[in-house]
C-alpha cells in the first residue's frame, strides 16, 4: 500500500484537532511505518508536521513506543536513508574483488552506502588497478580502499570497520557477489523491525566462474536451517548450540552493536581465532543483541574447488569446540577475559610449559592470549617481542616452531621500550598478568610504579634460594631479582605442595599468596607409541649442575657391569658439554655415553620410542616436562626424590625413585628396573593412568580458569570497597 493511500492532506487537520484525533494520527503515523514506499515522500514530512502542531496544542507526551515510530520516520523526512558502510576484506583475489565490487556497485533502490575495500598483505598489491579503474568512485566517496600488512581475516574485516562511517554495517567477501537488491532488502529489514538490530539472509553457493553448486557444502549445511521454518526466532539458540547458520556475505547491523561490542582497539572479531571468526561474532553479538533472518537470498557464495572441501577438518573440529567453550567463559567471567604472560628469552622447560599452558587455556575458550619475550638488551635500551597466540596451533601440518617466528618487535618511540610496549598493547586492558621468567623485575616495579591494578600471579619454576642450597654456589643476585617479583606479585604458583612448602619455608611472608597448579600434559587418543630397541637409557635437559647428569654417568660403569649392552643417551646442550666430554672419557665410557645436543620435539619423541628407561637425575627440581612427556609415553620412569618429584610420581608404585647426588642408587634402581621389565612397565602404565585423569592440559587449564575467575571476582569486591571507602 503506497503511502499517498494512506494519508489524506485534506482531511488530516480535521481529524487531528477533532474528538480522538490524536488517536486516530498516531494510528497513521504507525501505518505509515509499516508500509512505507522505500522513495522519501511529501506526505510523510506533512503527516509529521500536523502531528507536532497537534502535540503542542494538546500538550502531548508521545509514549515510548510513538517516540520509536517518530525516530524511524525521520530519515524519510529528510529524504535519506540510514547510510551502510560494506566492508570488503581482501587477499590474493584480484580479480574477483573487482567481480564483487562491481556487484555492490550495481545495486537497485538504494544508494546511501560506501565501499571500504581492505587489502590483507596480497602478494601483489591490488590498490592501485583498483584506483584506476573506480577513480571517479573514490573521488566521490563511493569507493575507500585501504592496505595493511597480513593479519588474516578478522584482522582485515575489524580494519574496515574502524573505516566506516555508516549507520548500518555490512561484510562481504571479496570473491563473493551481492545480488541487486542486496543492501535494500537488508535495510528495509532492519527499518521495518526496529527491535531487531543485526539481521542475515539466505545465499546461493556457486563456483569460481558463478555457476550454481546445488550440492555444495555450505548451501547443504544452510539449507536445513532456512527450510525449518523458525530460523528467524532462533538464530541466536542455534547459533549458541554450536551451529553456524549465518553466511557472512548476508548481514548487516546497526552501529550500536560495533560500538558496544568494540575492545579497546576497536575491534569486533576475535584476531586470535583465524578459522571460525565470523561464527565466534555472531555467537557475541546474539548474546547481546536481537538478531533477525530475511528469508530471501542476498548474495552468491564463491566455494573454490569444485566444491569439495580443502580445509583442515581436524583444526575446523576444535575450533567449534573452542567457540563452543568461549561461550561457557563468557557466562563464567562476564568477558572473554585477556591474559598477558611474559616468558623467557628462549625455549626450554620454563617457555614449553607456559605456552602449552597457553595453548590449553585457548582450547578451553580464552583465546585472548598474547606474549612478551624477555628483551635483547642493547647497548642504550632493550628491544621486546611480542605476539598473541591463535587459532593456527591447532594446524595439522604445523611446522612452526613458537619461538622461532611471529614476534613483533617492540623499540622505544619517544619513550622507553616497555612503557612503548604497554601503550602499544593497551596494558591496562588485560584481566590477568603472569610472569613467567625471573627477568622482568623492572618491567613488574615500572606497572606497580604508574598504578596498575590487573593482578599480577608470578609462576615460581625454580626457586633460587633453593637452588643455591641445593647446587652450593652463590647467586645472590638471581635471589634478589626473584624475592622482588615475588614482593610484587599478588599471587605465587608453585606446581607441587613440596614447591609450596620449600618456598614457605624460606620465605614465609609469601606463604599466603602461593596456589598449586602443575604443569599439564596433552593426551592423544592414539596409543602411545613404543617401539624399544636394545638397552637405552636417556636423559633430557641442558647440561647444567641442577640437571645432576655427572652422578649418572657415574653410574653408568655399574650398570654396564650387569648390562654390557647398555647405552646412555643425553640430549640437550648447556655449559657442562666440555666437563662431561672430559668425564665420559676418563671413565672410558665413549660409545656408551653420547651427548646429542639440542633436539626437535620430532626427534625426543623418537629417543623416547625407542628407549627402555628414562633417567631423571636432578638434583633439585619442581615439576618437569620431560617427565611428563616420558609418562605420556608409558616409558618406565627413575629419578631423583627432589622437590616436586616427590608429588609427581609415587615411589615403588609409578617410578623407582632415588636420593640425588647418589650414583650407587641411581645405578641400582636402573638395574632393577631392566631386570624386572614387567614391573618397568606395570609402573609407566600406572603412571599414565593417573596422569591422564589429574595432570591432562584439560585439567590443568580448568584449575586455571576457576582461578582466574576466583582472583577477578575477589577483585571487583576490593575496587567496591575501595571505592565506598573514598
């Protein structure tokens, strides 16, 4: 029904300032919103006009609801329609961006919508052929390109958004097509239902070429959803079931929703999750927002390859478990919370356990995760690396080594390297710090100096009062480096309840602050795979007095003595190479002990098939990964009875287990073991039995996020009684 239909001239003042003629207007005035022609027109501005001269002459209040109606008919006053800003990420699509630009172009029955074009790193620049050939479209406005280095996706699309100008918002990608009544269609949804303020739309899927693909994977999954009938009131249940029924290339949403849903940086979708990103938004902004569905399609979806899939299925599988989780964190802590740890210089024990922490932790659905590396100290000032963990771990055929690549490099610009840092990562908008490294003390007094409040957990890998005890050499510096982070830090982790009480004991004022959360390890389905050959003994770590390897090869002459075919395996590097190399050769032990070197995570998990034992001979120790990785393993297990080993491993039930510095007992239990190898093995099997139910990755981060959840919590009642104080 057109709008001339609808509204009289004539009679219109007649019947406002008759008997129930307010009534009767604002009747009108609600049709006229229902059925309003999409062109602005006369009659509206004069309908509005007659209703203000009939407000103040009644001294009217419109109700909420009138308020709303008056709100959407403005526009049309006006003559304009709310603006849309599409956003278009793009990488290495140079010549379907333009097949999709040229679509957005030819759109019918509207026309107040701009196009931000957002380059991701391609191989070969786009922008300037697309400057030539939309030059009067960027000189207008219509078109805005942008490029940025690569970031992926998310990172592409929240670039753009920080770009719009429009009071409505829309995605597409760039080798996606939008149909001709594409961006009317959704606005006129959105206008015509003002409670609802994101809303997406049926797509066809078709090839590289624009041919229709009825069986391809993403028209089959969507299908079920809009052929049900009552995708339209459970968008947002469906959505948080753990179902992604919503294309990108068909949305739109108000502003409001970017704006409230924003970080500080000013982005929507989570940069961390590099699959799955758009499935993760909707989800957020269904949890906040009323979403809508237009059961018309709007848009043609490009699915390379033939249609059939080419994607990491496995990585794909638990990113729904990821997003499925984020959900349940949400609920948990209010936020997706962020968690910033600083680790040390380079890999190792301390680096592998705080990342597969990490790694765990995003599993579990806190995905906002990011990293600073122990600076390079130059001459004048120290250069800090930073990086946020993401979606990418979970890659089938990932090759990347985490220290290795994908840091940032931090100098300073103006101001020091660190406080270039914080600002550069908004420091104040994490939830959670964790110090990983002893080496960040300035770094901690600089935070605690300028008043931030984000609580700080120091994660206590070794203590070096202990050490120094244990090691009887002096490092009176390490010590006070590591009582100040302690002084500083609100909150202690040790791994074990003997770390706990080592710790306690030497410093009792830090004893209320200490929790116990040990260092996880991942479990596969598969079976652990053993495949030993010979007698093989091996040692993992750097070759360093704490790691005790001169008492086992001490050892080594009694246990060749009952086991000639006995050989000693160490791998790791450290500055005891040249004693040991000196020891090996005095005990005319060439050939039966080696020294291998730094060795891939491919390569130790091979040594550890094909060993008999593991030999763990620190001479103190809190929680090593080595000897979780034995366990996953089911390789049988002796070591020393140091620090957390004593919790970690039961003796004579899951390990045989020895005093340090002992040679003698070490070389007996090795002895024992290799003569009974059904015991060796009954204990490796208990042993991973037990792990697997207390010491999973699984277990571990949800210890560490009900912790988490338990600190923020305690938190927002002291700023509350901090606040009534003042």
């Amino acid at each position: 029904m057109a709008v001339d239909d609808i509204v009289q001239r004539t009679s219109l003042e007649a019947i406002v300032f008759g008997r129930d003629g307010l009534t009767e207007i604002e009747q009108r005035l609600r049709v006229l919103r229902r059925k309003i022609d999409l062109e602005p027109t006369r009659r509206t501005e004069d309908a509005l006009k007659v209703f203000k001269k009939a407000e103040e002459h009644y001294n009217y209040k419109p109700t909420s609801g009138m308020k709303r109606v008056l709100e959407a008919l403005a526009p049309y006053v006006k003559g304009e329609r709310p603006k849309v800003s599409v956003i278009v990420p793009t990488y290495n699509r140079t010549d379907l961006v333009k097949r999709c630009i040229d679509s957005l172009l030819n759109q019918e029955g509207f026309n107040n919508y701009e196009i931000i074009v957002v380059d991701d790193g391609s191989d070969k620049d786009p922008i300037p052929g697309l400057r030539e050939k939309y030059a009067n479209h960027i000189k207008s406005g219509k078109i805005k390109l942008f490029r940025k280095a690569n970031g992926g996706v998310a990172s592409a699309r929240n670039a753009g958004l920080r770009l719009a100008t429009g009071q409505y918002l829309s995605l597409i990608d760039s080798d996606d097509i939008a149909l001709p009544t594409r961006l009317r269609d959704l606005v006129d949804y959105l206008d015509s239902n003002p409670k609802k303020d994101f809303v997406h739309a049926r797509a066809s899927t078709v090839d590289i070429t624009g041919k229709r693909l009825k069986d391809a994977a993403p028209s089959l999954h969507f299908e079920k959803f809009w052929n049900s009938g009552t995708l339209d009131k459970n968008t947002a249940n469906i959505l948080q079931s753990g179902q992604n029924c919503v294309h990108a290339q068909t949305t739109m949403f108000k502003r409001k929703v970017y704006d409230q849903m924003k970080d500080g940086q000013g982005r929507l979708f989570d940069e961390h999750l590099k699959n799955s990103e758009d499935f993760d938004a909707w989800i957020r902004i269904s949890e906040r927002f009323n979403t809508g569905f237009l059961n018309r399609g709007v848009a043609r979806y490009t699915w390379h390859n033939g249609g059939k899939s080419n994607g990491d299925s496995r990585k794909q599988r638990i990113l729904r478990e990821v997003i499925k989780n984020k959900i349940k964190i949400r609920k948990q802590f209010g936020k997706d919370p962020r968690i910033l740890m600083f680790l040390p210089k380079t890999d190792g024990g301390i680096g592998n356990a705080a990342t597969e922490l990490a790694e765990s932790l995003f599993e579990q659905g806190i995905t906002n995760i990011t990293f600073v590396k122990q600076p390079d100290w130059y001459p004048e000032k120290p250069v800090y690396y930073v990086r946020n963990l993401d979606s990418n771990i979970f890659s089938k055929n990932r090759t990347e080594k985490f220290y290795d690549s994908g840091w940032e490099k931090i100098e300073g610009n103006g101001k020091s390297a660190f406080e270039t840092l914080c600002d550069r990562l908004d420091i104040k908008s994490f939830d959670i710090i964790n110090i990983q490294s002893n080496h960040f003390k300035h770094e901690l007094n600089w935070l605690r100096q300028k008043g931030i409040k984000t609580p700080v957990i120091y994660t206590c890998h070794s203590l070096v009062k202990y050490e120094e005890e244990r090691e009887q050499r002096p490092r009176a510096g390490a010590v006070k480096y590591q009582e100040c982070i302690m002084e500083n830090s609100d909150f202690i982790q040790a791994m074990s309840e003997t770390y706990k009480t080592i710790i306690t004991k030497r410093y009792p004022r830090f004893g209320d602050k200490i929790h116990i959360l040990p260092n996880g390890i991942k479990f596969s389905d598969e079976k652990p795979k053993r495949k030993p050959e010979g007698k093989i003994l091996l040692n993992i770590g750097r070759l360093d007095p704490a790691k005790g390897q001169k008492y086992l090869i001490e050892a080594m002459p009694a246990i060749i003595k009952k086991h000639p075919e006995t050989v000693l395996y160490i791998a790791g590097e450290g500055d005891l190479r040249s004693e040991l190399e000196s020891q090996i050769k005095t005990l005319g032990l060439e050939g039966k002990v080696q020294l291998l070197g730094c060795k891939t995570k491919k390569e130790l998990d091979e040594l550890r098939a094909k060993a008999t034992l593991y030999v763990h001979s620190s001479v103190h120790e809190n929680w090593p990964l080595t000897v979780n990785e034995a366990v996953r393993q089911q390789l049988p297990v002796v070591c020393t009875n140091v620090g957390g080993l004593q919790d970690m491993l039961r003796d004579n039930q899951e390990a045989f287990k020895v005093p340090a510095k002992d040679p003698n007992a070490l070389a007996t239990a090795v002895n024992i073991a290799m003569d009974n190898p059904s015991l060796a093995r009954m204990f490796a099997t208990s042993a991973y039995t037990r792990f697997c139910k207390e010491f999973s990755s699984e277990m571990i981060a949800k210890k560490a996020i009900n912790y988490y959840d338990g600190i923020l919590k305690a938190n927002k009642i002291l700023a509350k009684y901090e606040n009534a104080l003042k």
